[in-house]
C-alpha cells in the first residue's frame, strides 16, 4: 500500500498534479492542486483507491489530517471518492470537523455533490469517528482549532472524572446542540455538561 510520494512536480492542472519519482510519472488527483509548483521537488501523503469499473486512481494530500477527512468521508455510505476531493477543496479541514461536531448540516450541504440527507447522513455516520480523530491530536496544529481544542479536552475531563463513554457521548451530543454554534468558553462547557450529567443521575 502506498503512504506518500516524493519527487518532482512535473505539471499541474485544475484537477491533479502529475509527480516523477524513480522513473515514473505518477498523476495524483488534488483537492488543491494550485497549491503546487512545476519542477519543485515534494512529499505528498497518498491514499490509493480501487473502483472495480475504473480500477486504481491515486490521491495526493497536503497533510495527515486532509487525508484522514478524506477517508472518513469515502467511508460514509454512497459517498465516494468525487466528494471527498469536492468538500476538501471547499471547506478547510477544521471548519468539516467543527461542522459534524456540531450536526451543522447546513455547512456540509454547502459543498457541491452534498444535499441536506447527505448532511445529515455524514453527521449521523462520522460524529463518533471525528471525536476520535479529535482525540488522537491529529488536528492540534491546524489554525482555527481553539473550538476543536475545547470538544477534545471536554471528553478528557469527564473520562478523568470515570464517567463512561456513552455518558461522555450523550454530554458532548447535548453541548454541540445546545451550544455548539456559541462561543462559549471551555470552564463554560464543562460547566454545562456537568450539570446535564448531574440530571441524569
């Protein structure tokens, strides 16, 4: 299986960029392929993926974390590979995660080749996978993460207070509802969940 690429770029188009490494020239479709330059020598994380009609198309990403949006996109049912590329292209990767954080259904169906039921499909199917990839720290770095920052070290406290995982799902489902969209702070969320944890009991 192939993790990355390196050499250089020998074109670009509005699609893919097409690199030469060892003697061949590999065309790599890109959610941005503008982002590179002829004859510049690069690594690029590759995904490869088989449709049994067209066969092998390979995929070229900027980052760890573009690549993993991009399959956990292809991972939803009826979404292929077009999508993935069409919603990367489109929306930066911490506004995808922060869009199926908070089930913001009208984000996603912004993208092209994404209506409402496949908004609301994404949400239902990736919610639990993105607060994982969250978790993991992949998107610590990304500019724009504060509000990733604050989901991630939520499910932290409360998994250091030996609350169980379906309580700490039901917690972060509430918040992003109820105040998903705000700009509440961290000491405000914790807050927030605390108290909806205590009415359960």
């Amino acid at each position: 299986m192939l993790s990355f690429v390196q050499g250089k770029i020998i074109s670009v188009d509005q699609q893919s960029v097409t690199v030469q490494t060892g003697g061949l020239g590999l065309v790599l479709q890109s959610p941005h392929p503008e982002a590179y330059q002829k004859d510049k020598e690069v690594k690029v994380l590759v995904y490869l993926h088989w449709n049994q009609e067209q066969g092998p198309s390979l995929f070229g990403f900027s980052s760890e974390l573009e690549k993993a949006i991009f399959l956990l996109v292809i991972s939803c049912s009826g979404m292929g590979p077009k999508i993935g590329l069409a919603l990367l292209a489109q929306l930066a990767p911490v506004d995808f995660l922060t869009a199926v954080q908070e089930g913001d259904d009208k984000m996603l169906s912004a993208v092209s080749g994404i209506g409402p039921k496949k908004a609301e499909q994404m949400v239902v199917q990736l919610r639990h996978k993105v607060a994982k990839l969250i978790e993991s720290g992949v998107s610590d770095n990304v500019q724009g993460a504060t509000k990733l920052e604050h989901w991630k070290n939520v499910t932290q406290v409360l998994q250091s207070l030996s609350y169980s995982r379906q309580e700490i799902d039901a917690t972060i489902v509430y918040l992003r509802k109820e105040f998903g969209g705000s700009k509440s702070t961290f000491d405000e969320l914790i807050r927030h969940g605390l108290s909806f944890l205590a009415k359960r009991v």
